[in-house]
C-alpha cells in the first residue's frame, strides 16, 4: 500500500488524501480566500477527528487568469496553469469557492472548469462555496454551481456554503456560518477519507501490446 494511501502514525494506520482548493477571489485581501481557508481547516480538522490525513493545495485563480485566456485562445497552457490542472485531477477532494456575480459563479471561476480535460472530476467529491453582497444570491448555489459540478461528473456534498457580507460580522461569523463550514467539511471529509485515492491514467500508457498491434 502506497505511503499517500496509509501512513502510520503511533502505529495506527491513517488514510491520506489531497484536498484541492480552488479560490476565484480577484482582490487581495479576498472574502473568497478567507472562505476557501476556513473551509479547508474545517475540513483538515474533520479528516482528523476521523481518523484520516489531509494534505492541502490552494489554487489562487486570480494568479492564473492570463494564463486561462491564454489556453483558451490556443489550447495549450503554459506552465503554472498546467500544474494548477493536474493538482486537481490527482486531487481526492476538491473545494470550489467563487464571488457571486449577477446571481451566478464568476468568468473567471468558469474558464478554468472550462479548461479541464474531459472527466477530470468525474468521482470526485466537491463542496460548493461562493461569497456575495448579500444571502439573497443563496440560490446560486443551488442554480448555478451545483449542476456545473454534476454536468462534470462530481459527487457534489450536500451541505453547500454562502458567505454573505453580515456573516462576517460579530457573531454570525462564530455562529451560522461557522455551522454551515462544520457541517459542510463533515461531508466532503468522509466522502474523501471512504474513498480509494484518486488515479490519473497516463495518456501514453500503451493498451495494448506490441504482439497485437503487429498482429494486426
């Protein structure tokens, strides 16, 4: 069993597994960034309380945005965005956080969904998240980026999180909000940890031997 699947910790065997965090916030400092960090501790600490190991990437899309024009101008993407596109097909569970714009995701959130090749994400546990001016666009999750993410094969987690402007606030951070991210990173925890890891299958692999392909 390979050490990303098992490591022993004090002799108990722990699952390991990659979370992804893709985060579509365009100014710094971004209320989708601290959503997108508080999500994943949430769930790094969820993982843990059940007995698993998380390993965590952030994707800051804000960083890769030439780069996705770029690709989908002439198909190729240049170095950084290539490796953006491979940590999340090697990822075991992603978490997707977009600012809300005219009641749907952002271009620039859906241009890197777009660039993914083909059933990337077919399997793969995914938690919805989106920051806007106000819970009113609450439904955008529901309308927009839940069958975004099933069109391309996710298992999408139930519990989907908005975080309005007020629910950074005093209390409502420490209180609604912070039981919305707890229940959510419940979820995509388990989901990851009752999982075997993630496999990418090399597009040069040969399928078939030389012997056939001589055969004929």
């Amino acid at each position: 069993m390979t050490e990303r699947t098992e490591r022993r910790t004090g002799g108990i065997s722990r699952p390991e597994r990659t979370l992804v965090v893709v985060s579509a916030g365009l100014t710094r400092p971004s209320s989708t960034r601290l959503l997108a960090d508080r999500l994943a501790a949430a769930t790094v600490a969820a993982a843990d309380r059940d007995g698993a190991r998380l390993t965590v990437r952030v994707i800051e899309l804000r960083e890769l945005a030439h780069d996705i024009t770029n690709h989908l101008l002439t198909g190729f993407a240049p170095a950084a965005l290539a490796d953006a596109l491979e940590a999340v097909a090697h990822a075991d569970a992603l978490i997707a956080v977009t600012p809300i714009f005219s009641a749907s995701y952002s271009g620039l959130f859906k241009s890197f969904f777009d660039v993914l090749e083909p059933d990337t994400l077919a399997g793969k546990p995914v938690r919805v998240a989106a920051t806007a001016g106000t819970a009113r666009h609450s439904l955008a999750l529901e309308h927009a980026l839940r069958p975004l993410f099933t069109y391309l094969g996710a298992v999408v987690v139930p519990t989907a999180v908005l975080a309005a402007s007020d629910d950074w606030a005093g209390a409502q951070a420490q209180g609604p909000l912070r039981a919305r991210i707890d229940r959510a990173a419940g979820e995509l925890a388990r989901e990851a940890a009752r999982r075997q890891p993630a496999v990418v299958a090399d597009p040069f692999t040969l399928t078939t031997s030389f012997e056939e392909l001589l055969a004929g």
